[in-house]
C-alpha cells in the first residue's frame, strides 16, 4: 500500500496557493479535467518537485447497470500513465442511466447517485469493477459517496456492502469521511457501525471535505469549511488504523491560502492524534486488500468469476432508469422512495447541472445575467443531460433562441453570435437545427 501522506485536491483556481502551501505531499485531479497532452505547466511542476499525483474520475458509472465503457477507461488509463500515478479512483455510484437495457432514451445525472445496496447492485458493481481493474495499468479505488435519498429495500449496510466488494473483487478503498457525515444526517446511518464493518487494510486513503446543513438536510458541498462532526468521524477511522493518505477537499468558493493551512493543520492533528491507536484491522480486513489487476478476475474462492446474468443487469438497469426519470421531472416517483427527499435531490441535480454549464460556458451566464439560474431550471425541467455539459450549455441556447429569448434583443443577438460560433457545420436542410439556424440568421440580419 502507498504511503501518501497529507494532500489536497488541485484545483486551477487554487493551483499558486496549493505551490505555496507547505507540507503537501500529494495532490489529487478530477481525472476528466486533465489532457494527457498538455497537463497544465503548475501541475507538471509539482510533479518535478516530486508530488505524487493521483487522478480521480467521475464519470465511469462503476455502480450503474452498463458494463464500463471501453473508450473512459482507455481516458483513465492514460492519464494514470501521464501523470505516473501509483493508483487511481473513482465512486461506487451511478452517472446514467436508460439506453439499450431498457429501450429507453439514455439519461445522464450529471451527479454521482447511490446504488440501491442490494445482491443485484453488488453483483453487477463487482464485475463492473473486475472490468476496470482489468483495462488499468495500476491499482484502482473505489468511493464511498454521499447521498440525499435512500433507495427502498436494501439488504445490506454501508459497511457489509463495502467489505463484501473488497472481498470479492480485492479493490482498494476510499473512503470518505464527510460522506459518512452526510449519510448519517441524510439517512440516519451510524459512522461507527459503518467504520467497524470496513476492512480497514484495504483504504487506499481518505477524503475530507465542508458541507452544510439546510432544513434537516446536508448537502455535500465541497464549498464550506470542514466541520467538527466530520473530523470526528476522521478521528473514529484514525482510531481503527492509519490511513495511508488523508486529503482535503475544495471544489468551490476558495478560502484564502491561510484558511486552506488551517483545515490542512487541523486534518494533520486529528491523525497524529489516532496514529499508533488503531489496529489496522476491521471486518474482513485483508481480505483481497493487496489485490491487484491480474487478480481482479476471479473471486474469493479462486474460481474464476461468473458473469452476471442478462436480466440482473436489466432489473438493476430499469430501477435506475425509474429513479432518475424521476429525479429530472419527466416522470412520477417510483414506490418506496421519500418523495420530499426526491425534489431535494431533483432541485440539488439542476442546481448543479446550471453550476457546471456556467462553468463551461461562462459567456451564458454573462450574457442573460440574474435570469440565467431561472431560465436553465425552466430548459432543464424534462430535458435530461445527454451528451454532456458542453452540449447541454449548446442545447440549452438553442431552446432560449428557438423561444425568441432573452427579450432583451441585444442580449438576443450576443446569445445568436455565441450560438453561431459553437455551432459547427450547417445542418441538413430538414433537420430542426436547419430551421434553428435560418431563424438566427434571421435574427442577425435584424429581420430582414
């Protein structure tokens, strides 16, 4: 297991400040944001100075009904070989959902979604892993994620659903501490009981992160400070073993450098504290916990691993499917689910949806000012994300303009110039992007 140490999630906004920070021993990138070609030069000069770098994906679905898909971990892979990373990591959560499983039209969440803890999830989340451990040139982890909702008639807790992955498939863990936070208010699951049933020897390392409460609900925000109740929880782990690597962090709304040492400080105690105290064992600890790609494809008995069935992966395919249909307003709520819950959850996914695009895409929100957060929730209501955030923020100009909006016709015309620029080649004739463009061309010429 690699020692890591004390890190921090690099991020550009920060990237002067995380040079500057002292005592970081390793930094961690969202995997997705990085080009294999041109690592940003802050980020190749870390590395220079010796900084382990470890890439962290978002996007494979691990937990979704699909087999991973070949061409994001081929993405994956590269960059853990650019970077020269000793492992990477990903979330134990669906991303998607629909397509050929269910004949229906695919579906993206944009946001990591829970994965119903259940024989049939576990079944398929065990071979999708097996697949990724497979195509990765290094050792691969797995998080847990943080959850507004609780899906009807789960057979397992967090942690007998995690011990029991690491035992059938030898995957590393990360675990993250403010997720457990989170579940515990979100869902009234214990931290403790979650952190005795781990197989503690199989972290990799350890997330922490800020939130905030609103209403009775926590939301993971990765853009507050880090709270005493999730360095209590870093505390029980760090009574139970050592982590291998402890990382902060910050996805939003950057506190100075000085704010960011702080919360470095205060992880730093809370592990010196539990050093030496845990026994680095758990339930099924070492069960699998050194395993590596060339053992992913067999289980605990040795066997080789039995594929799993057809129709397991299309039961799990369809829940998924009803649930995030749901959740983006096209469809009612399926049995058993808090349905309060579920328009927090929905409400959280188009909050989230609008943050990204405007971050994609800063011109939109410039262009349409205080309405744009307004106008994206009325586009995004039943139109679910499914190409990405790039064609989202396309799509959701061309509605504004299909309607003849913004009213203001000089932000009309500036949202028309952004579109045209973007657009690529003329469409067909009889496509709906054809009449799309006549009408903004239209809207150019000044309606002549």
């Amino acid at each position: 297991m690699v020692r890591l140490g004390t890190g921090i999630g690099w991020r550009p906004e920060i990237a002067d400040d995380i040079a500057r920070l002292p005592g970081i021993d390793w930094v961690e990138v969202v995997a997705e944001n990085i080009c294999p070609d041109h690592v940003p030069d802050a980020l190749r000069r870390l590395r220079e100075r010796g900084t382990t770098v470890v890439p962290h994906g978002v996007s494979l679905g691990l937990g979704g009904a699909e087999r991973p898909d070949p061409g994001r971990l081929r993405a994956l892979a590269e960059r853990a070989e650019a970077l020269g990373s000793p492992l990477v990591t990903e979330h134990i959560a669906f991303v998607r959902a629909g397509g050929p499983l269910t004949a229906s039209p695919a579906m993206e969440a944009g946001h990591l979604l829970p994965v119903p803890r259940t024989r049939d999830a576990l079944d398929v989340l065990c071979e999708n892993v097996r697949i990724a451990q497979d195509a990765l040139p290094v050792p691969l982890a797995v998080e847990n994620i943080a959850a507004l909702i609780s899906w009807p008639g789960e057979e397992m807790t967090e942690g007998q659903f995690l011990a029991e992955l690491v035992e059938r498939t030898g995957v590393r863990l990360l675990i993250d501490v403010a997720n457990l936070h989170t579940n515990h208010v979100n869902r009234g699951e214990d931290p403790a009981k979650a952190l005795d049933e781990l197989p503690t020897s199989a972290i990799a390392y350890v997330h922490v992160a800020g939130g905030v409460e609103r209403d009775g609900v926590w939301h993971d925000s990765h853009a507050h400070p880090v709270t005493q109740p999730v360095l209590d929880v870093l505390a029980e782990l760090c009574a139970r073993t050592t982590p291998p690597g402890v990382l902060l962090e910050r996805d939003e709304d950057f506190p100075a450098a000085e704010e960011l040492a702080g919360e470095l400080d205060a992880i730093r105690a809370v592990t010196a504290a539990g050093a030496g105290t845990g026994s680095g064992a758990g339930a099924g600890a070492g069960a699998g916990a050194g395993a590596g790609a060339s053992e992913a494809s067999v289980s605990a008995s040795g066997a080789p691993a039995a594929p799993v069935p057809d129709a397991v992966r299309e039961r799990l395919a369809l829940a998924q499917a009803a649930l995030l249909s749901a959740l983006l307003g096209d469809t009612p709520p399926p049995e058993g689910f808090d349905r309060r819950r579920l328009r927090v959850q929905s409400a959280a996914l188009t909050a989230k949806r609008a943050s990204v695009v405007a971050k994609v895409a800063p011109e939109l929100p410039e262009i349409l000012g205080t309405g744009y957060r307004s106008a994206f929730a009325r586009y995004a209501d039943g139109r679910p994300m499914a190409g990405g955030y790039r064609r989202d923020a396309m799509s959701f100009a061309e509605h504004l303009l299909a309607d003849g909006r913004p009213d203001d016709a000089a932000a009309r015309r500036r949202l028309t110039l952004w579109w045209q620029e973007r657009s690529g080649p003329a469409p067909l004739p009889s496509h709906p992007a054809a009449r799309l463009a006549r009408r903004v061309r239209l809207a150019l010429s000044g309606g002549r």
